[in-house]
C-alpha cells in the first residue's frame, strides 16, 4: 500500500496529483539486504486539473513493472522500481481518454 504525489503537465493546464496504490510483489530472488521483485497493483488518484487532457479529475492506475530493495535500517528497505502504468476513468464518463507510460519509482518500504 502506498501513497502517490505528483504532477502532471498537460497541454491546457499543469495538475497536482494525489492518490493510493495497491500493489503485490513477488520477491523472486531475495537475498539478506536486497532483493529483486516483479509487481502488479492498481490505485486510484485525484488531479487539480483533468488528466489525462479531456478526461476527468478521478482516474484509476493499473501498473506493473520489476525493481529491487536494498535494506538501510532495521525494518526500512529502499525501493526502486521501473513499471508501465495507465491513467484513465474506466469509462466512468463519457469522455475517456487514456495515457499509458513508463515511468521509475523510488521511496522507502516500511515493515509494519
């Protein structure tokens, strides 16, 4: 589970970007300080402006992609992923444009 804060530049308007993730991962190789994974999840997010242009405000975000983790304290690993992801409303409006990327993820993974 984790949280998304971005932006986004489109032609009519710059956005502020908000939102959550669900993501799965698979660990297939692991090792004792880092390990390598394949990941697939879905969120949702909220936008200042529409995105993508033409589109709405709320949208959902398939992804997947691989990366690793590398542990840098106790219970507290860093996490760098490349996936593709979409952005679109699922047809929950009549206007449905939709936006498809490759993008690269860092952050911090926090053992609850």
């Amino acid at each position: 589970l984790y949280a998304t804060l971005g932006g986004a530049s489109e032609p009519t308007s710059d956005a502020f970007v908000y939102g959550g993730d669900l993501e799965f991962r698979w660990h297939f190789l692991a090792f004792d300080r880092w390990s390598v994974f394949a990941s697939a999840g879905c969120g949702i997010i909220g936008a200042t402006a529409p995105v993508p242009t033409g589109g709405t405000e709320f949208n959902f975000t398939p992804c997947a992609g691989a990366g690793v983790t590398f542990d840098v304290w106790e219970g507290t690993r860093l996490y760098l992923s490349a996936r593709w992801f979409h952005i679109s409303n699922a047809s929950t409006s009549s206007d449905n444009p939709g936006f498809n990327g490759l993008g690269l993820w860092a952050g911090l993974s926090l053992a609850l």
